[in-house]
C-alpha cells in the first residue's frame, strides 16, 4: 500500500509544527491518501480457479501501458452520441496502466467539440468469448450523468451491426441521485434475428447493495447455451433464459468485450453543478473462463503453410505466405525459424489457394498471409519454419515446412536472361543447384545453376537442350 510510505513522509515534515496541529494535520493527510488510493485489502475478490471452469485468458493490468494485443480504443464522439447522446468525446488519453489498475478517467475539458472527455476500449478482433465465465473486479465511479458500463458485443458486429450482434452488459451503474448503490445486467437483441427488420427489445435485471463507488466489486456473468447469469460478488441476481429461436441466437456467438465511462446520454440524465470532476472506474482485472471438460474447442480452426514448400530447395529473397481460417476469427500469425520467434506475418491478405477453401467454416478469401523473407541470408543446411494462428477465442493451431537453403557467393558470370523457375531443384555442391526441364524462350533445359544474392538473380553455370 502506498499510504504508510506517505504517512512517514508527512511526520518528517510535521516534525517541526507543535505536537496537537501536527496529529490533527497527520490525521486529515491520512484520511486523505486512504480515500484516493485503490486499497483492496478488505474489498471483494474472485478465485483464479473454480471447481467448473478454468482460466483460458485475463488481463491483471501489471504493465504500464495498455496492452494492444488485447484492447483498442473507440475515438470520437459516434454517432448521435454513441447512439444514446452521451457528451464525451472518447480520447486514448484518458486511459492509464499503473500499479495492477487499468484507470478510465471522465474529463470536464473542452476537446473536439465537446465539453468532456473520457475512454472506451474494447477487444475486438483479438478476443471474444463464448460459454463460460467471466470476472471483472472494478471500483466505479459516482456522479449525476456518468455512466460507466463493463459490456459486450457479439463478434459479427462490424458485419451485421446493432441490435443483431447482440448485446450483454455485464455491468452498468448511472450515477446521482443515490443510485451508486445499484448495478443493472442486461441484454438487447433483435426480435426475429438477423433476417428479420429492425426491432430492438431487452431483458434485464438489478441488484442493490454498497455504494458501488467506495470500494472494489466483482462483476461477473455465467454463460450456457440455455441461460446467460449475473453475479455481484458472486451472488446471482438474474437469470436470461435462451432459446432455439431466431431472435436469441446471438447469445449463443462469440463477444468481445467493451469497458467506457460516458457522460450523459439518455437513461442516465446528464450532469448537474453538484457532479464533480474528474471521474474515476478504476479496473485490477478481468479474466474470462471455459467450462471444466469442455470436449470442443471454442471454433473451429486450421493453418497451412505453402512457402517455403517442405522439402525444396529455397534461395535468395522470397515469401513466407499461407492461410488460416477460424469461425472466431484470425487474432495473429506468428512466424518461428528454427524454435526462434520471427515475428508476426500481416494477415488478411487474398489466398493463393482460392480453389481449396473450406465452406463450412471460411466464405471469404481474405485468410491469407504473407510477408518477404530472405532465404539467402540463411546459413546453407536444414531449417524449418513454423507458424502458429492464434484465434480470437484463444485457440491455437500450427504449421511447419522443413527447406533446405544453399549460399552462393562466387563471381557472376550469367547469360543476362529473365527465367521462371517453376521447378524442384535438387542440390549438386554447396553452391550449386540444378534444375531440370525448365523452359526457356518456349525451349526445354536442364541447367546448373549458381544464385548471386547482391544481384537477386541465378547465374547459368551449364546448360543442357532437351529439344
């Protein structure tokens, strides 16, 4: 804790002042450091572990900075308000990491045509979740017109839009007027589903306890394929039921997960000269589990790797390309030569193998991968690549090629001609290759051929007509 640190600060400096203002003086500075510090010594906490689920991903906040493998930011002031005419203009700036706590921090400031700033991140693209269980462990803040709200989108969002990605708000509190002390799980969808017009409609529940601004709580909700449950401090307090029909088959999709403090907006009325600012809700963690046994994985999804090609012979630059595909989605690719990492390879890029798609689980060809390598800085001899797909509901899958590399590094003496090697080449010395039947100026040859890696080009070294 960092007010015993601040306290013995304050003796030094009292030390001086007579003995009855220097206690009372110690006293006030106490109480002070206490209420604006995150002490969560006696606060409500969750287990890393249950006897029904375990953890498959969290986020405990330990860095110093967001981790953007995990959350992005909304920017801007949305349309309409973010739909609900909220005032805030949503900044990167008023998020901060320190200490094990994300911190959302609500600003009276003038910025970007608004009068108040705040933040909302979200995981989408890099992690949803499905059936199991998830923990987020907040202290919120308070004020007539701040809203703060731990939520959900499902993952079809930017394709099919709201309310037909469904909604789960695990938690949302609106401030003023005594209403700190009261929390609201809800969901919204579509009525009729995604084939059906515009018809929103939602379900939900609220529980009452503490004032919900004065210390650390944790939010959680519990999903099947039949029932979506709130919990406060793990006490439930409602119950969604879910059905086979249409309208609710959104809750049975992956969600990605969104954290924001508005200000202002429809339901929660707007501030008033008694809300003070700046606003705090202030995260230590969020961790998201599956079921204990769960026989299937989350989605469905598979890697290939198709250069190098196992087996060839590779030099100079080329590519490091293939596909992979998942219902959840494709979070990274991330490429290892030889057991060391690479890096990650862009993903999203059109596939080569068009014709071999896989319907049941990719209708698009934007599953590629592909990035530049040189094969030619290499040292000559066996090495393997491997890739590893990372889904966005936290599966993996991988893929490998073993290659065999050559370096040449003797005089250039090549004819000057533009050949397509299309070929396998089979290795003759330790800096030459040959290949067969390769068709030059529409004649076949076999050649033995030397690469000149400053050039990017082979040199003939023989060559053998075939016609």
């Amino acid at each position: 804790m960092r007010t015993a640190s601040s306290v013995v600060e304050c003796v030094s400096f009292l030390s001086s002042v007579p003995l009855r203002v220097a206690v009372a003086t110690l006293l006030l500075t106490f109480m002070q450091v206490a209420y604006s510090g995150n002490d969560e010594s006696n606060s409500p906490d969750s287990p890393l572990t249950y006897d029904d689920f375990y953890l498959v991903w969290s986020d405990e906040f330990s860095g110093t900075r967001l981790d953007e493998q995990n959350w992005s930011h909304n920017i801007g002031t949305g349309s309409g308000g973010w739909g609900n005419n909220e005032l805030q203009y949503y900044r990167s700036s008023n998020i901060s990491v320190a200490d094990g706590f994300l911190t959302i921090t609500a600003k009276r400031e003038n910025y970007g045509g608004r009068n108040y700033t705040s933040s909302r991140i979200k995981t989408e693209g890099l992690v949803a979740f499905t059936y199991g269980r998830v923990d987020i462990r907040a202290k919120l803040p308070r004020g007539q017109g701040i809203w703060p709200a731990l939520w959900a989108l499902g993952s079809n969002f930017s394709e099919v839009g709201w309310p037909y990605s469904g909604e789960i708000d695990i938690m949302e509190m609106i401030g003023g007027n005594g209403r700190e002390g009261t929390v609201h799980g809800t969901v919204h969808w579509n009525i009729g589903g995604l084939s059906a017009p515009y018809a929103h409609t939602y379900r939900g529940g609220s529980f009452t306890a503490v004032d919900f601004s004065e210390d650390f709580n944790v939010f959680s909700i519990i999903r099947t394929a039949d029932q979506i449950e709130w919990r406060v401090n793990d006490e439930p307090y409602y119950q969604f039921t879910i059905d086979d029909s249409a309208s609710l088959a959104a809750f049975r999709k992956p969600f990605f997960l969104i954290f924001n403090v508005a200000v202002g907006g429809n339901w929660p009325g707007y501030p008033d000269d008694a809300t003070s600012f700046p606003q705090q809700m202030v995260v230590d963690y969020v961790r998201i589990f599956e079921p204990t046994g769960s026989s299937e994985p989350v989605s469905s999804l598979r890697v290939n790797l198709e250069e190098p090609a196992v087996d060839l012979v590779h030099m100079g630059v080329g590519n490091l390309r293939g596909w992979a595909i998942s219902s959840a989605g494709i979070r990274k690719v991330e490429a290892f030569l030889d057991g060391e990492l690479l890096g990650e390879i862009p993903y999203g890029g059109v596939r080569r193998d068009v014709g071999r798609v896989f319907p049941d689980i990719d209708g698009s060809d934007k599953s590629g991968f592909s990035m530049s390598f040189n094969y030619g800085g290499l040292s000559a001899g066996t090495h393997t690549i491997d890739v590893v797909a990372h889904s966005i509901d936290n599966q993996t899958a991988s893929a490998s090629a073993q290659f065999e590399t050559v370096r040449f590094d003797k005089e250039f003496i090549g004819a000057g001609e533009v050949i397509n090697l299309n070929a396998a080449a089979s290795v003759l010395t330790s800096d030459q290759i040959q290949v067969d039947n390769v068709s030059i100026a529409g004649k076949s040859y076999n050649l033995v051929l030397r690469w000149r890696t400053a050039e990017q080009g082979f040199e003939i070294v023989e060559i053998e007509a075939l016609d």
